[in-house]
C-alpha cells in the first residue's frame, strides 16, 4: 500500500512538473539565443485560455493545443520585434508582456470559467512499459502531451550539441558579432528562437487546461512560468537538466497532497502550498552562486540587444 503512494507520488510529479517542463526548454530556445524573455507566464496564460475555447468549440484538443501554440507564438513575436528590432529593454518589456497576457487571458476566458471541457487528454498506457514494475506506473502511464516531452528533451540536447545549427544557436548567444562575421543571421535566429521558445510556453499553457486540470480558471498557471525562468538557471540552459528540475518542482507540488493525505500532523494547506515556490527561491540562491564560483552560466550576450553597427 505504501509503495503504490509513492508510485502515484512520483507519477504525479511527472504530470505536474510537465508544464514547468514545456516553458523551461522555450525559455532556454530563447536565452541561448541571448534573448532574456520574461513574459513566459503571459505566454503560458494565453496559451491555457485559446486552447480551452478553441478545444471547447470544437471538441478537439489537438485542435486547441496547435491554436495555443499559435497564441503563444504570436505574443512572443511581438516580444521579439520589440526587443530584437527595436532594441526595447528586454527586462520590461517580458514584465509588461506577462502583464499583457494576464490580462487578455483573463478578458478572453471570462465566458467560460466553469464551463466543462467535452474531450480532453486522457492517460494512454503504453503497452509493455506500462507493465514493467515501478517504472512503468511512474513513467508509461501518461497523457500524450507528457510524452511528447519525452521526446522533445532528448532531440532538443542532441540539436544543441551534436549540430551545426545548434552551434550556431550558442554562437549567437555567446558573441553574436563573431557569429555575424562569420555569415550568420543573429537576428533571423533570435526572432526563430524566441518566436519557437514563446509556443512551447504556449504548451505548457494549454497543458494545464487541456490535460492537467481540463477546465479555465483566470491565472490558472499560478507562478509556474516564473518557475520555469528560474529553473532555466539552475539547469544551467541544459534541456536534459531542465527535465529533472521541473519533475523535482513537480514532485515537491504533488508531494504537499501526499503530506495532506498522509501526516497525522495537522499542518496547514496553505504552508504546504508554499513549499514549490520556497523551493524556487532556495534553488534559485544557489544555482546563481554556483555559476558565479564555476564560471558556467548565461551565454554571454543574455539581454544584450544586438547592433551590427557597434561591432
């Protein structure tokens, strides 16, 4: 009996831990680009709500998670022309387009606050793994959005390091004007980046109001695209890295259900609530003093607007 709770502990982090997952890999697209993007909460609400109405018109959810992608995709171009084009203040302009998404997202879902969701994504065990002991319980018995994660981290590693335009996706956060003299288009990459990097927070998004809690509650997402930036950090702008820090984040938000259910303590919803974010800001501390002591941390250019003139 105590084993299964923590088989459904552990599953449950995965589950949780997988929107957190989705904007942490956009935001590290971004950031190795040399683009600080902090609207990813305004990203990921626009995402949840377009998602919801569009999944609950038509009663497709893939139909709602590509609209949410699409969204989301559109906000971070806005984002990028501002900050790439413009050379707006990166720092201010990711708050006011947070401030923007929280906005519209609560404007635009309104109307369908308590309205249920016809057809959302359910768990699919996958045949085999799904029986296999320990693992396949904790792992193999998803919803498709979590698995396509699966997939997602590894290509996103092996494009980062064993490519040539994944080099030059380092390159361009590093020293975009080496990058420049040696023929490649900072600003077409960074607005790619950034634009690819704004959908995968648009599915973190829909995730949450297509499969996690099928359903729109204004600012459903509740910090986690906060999370996710500071995450970024303490995966040292790693995919593989971003996977085990956003299922610890999960497992610390599944585990204050377990600690519910389970202590004879009476300890109150509310501090339990608390503990994903307290972990953030502990994680947060000292992800930053160690990329100080070792000297591996942001790519050089990170916020630096880039101007071919000054090279």
């Amino acid at each position: 009996m105590e084993n299964s709770v923590w088989i459904a502990t552990l599953a449950a982090a995965i589950t949780a831990g997988t929107p957190i997952l989705y904007a942490a890999l956009g935001e590290i697209l971004a950031e190795r680009a040399g683009v600080l993007n902090l609207g990813v909460e305004g990203m990921m609400l626009v995402g949840a709500v377009t998602g919801f109405m569009v999944a609950v018109r038509t009663g497709n959810p893939w139909l709602g998670f590509l609209v949410a992608l699409l969204a989301a995709g559109l906000m971070a171009a806005i984002f990028a022309f501002l900050t790439i084009t413009l050379r707006a203040n990166q720092v201010v302009t990711g708050l006011a387009l947070t401030m923007f998404g929280t906005g519209l997202s609560g404007f635009l879902g309104k109307p369908y606050v308590g309205i249920p969701l016809p057809l959302s994504f359910k768990p699919v065990a996958i045949p085999f793994l799904a029986d296999i002991p320990l693992i396949g319980p904790v792992l193999f018995r998803h919803d498709p959005l979590v698995y396509l994660t699966y997939v997602l981290v590894p290509l996103l590693w092996y494009y980062f390091y064993r490519t040539r335009p994944g080099l030059n996706l380092r390159a361009v956060g590093e020293n975009p004007a080496a990058a420049d003299a040696l023929g490649v288009n900072v600003f077409a990459l960074r607005y790619i980046y950034v634009i690819i990097g704004g959908m995968l927070a648009g599915a973190g998004g829909a995730f949450l109001s297509l499969a996690y809690a099928p359903s729109w509650l204004e600012n459903m997402t509740a910090g986690r695209g906060w999370i996710a930036v500071a995450l970024v950090i303490f995966a040292v702008w790693d995919p593989v890295k971003a996977l085990l820090g956003s299922y610890l984040f999960g497992g610390v938000d599944a585990l204050t259900y377990t600690l519910q259910a389970a202590t004879k303590i009476a300890v109150p919803s509310f501090f339990l609530k608390m503990l994903p974010y307290i972990l953030t800001l502990v994680v947060l501390i000292i992800a930053t003093r160690q990329t100080l002591v070792k000297h591996i941390g942001a790519p050089g250019a990170l916020s630096i607007p880039y101007d071919r003139e000054e090279r």
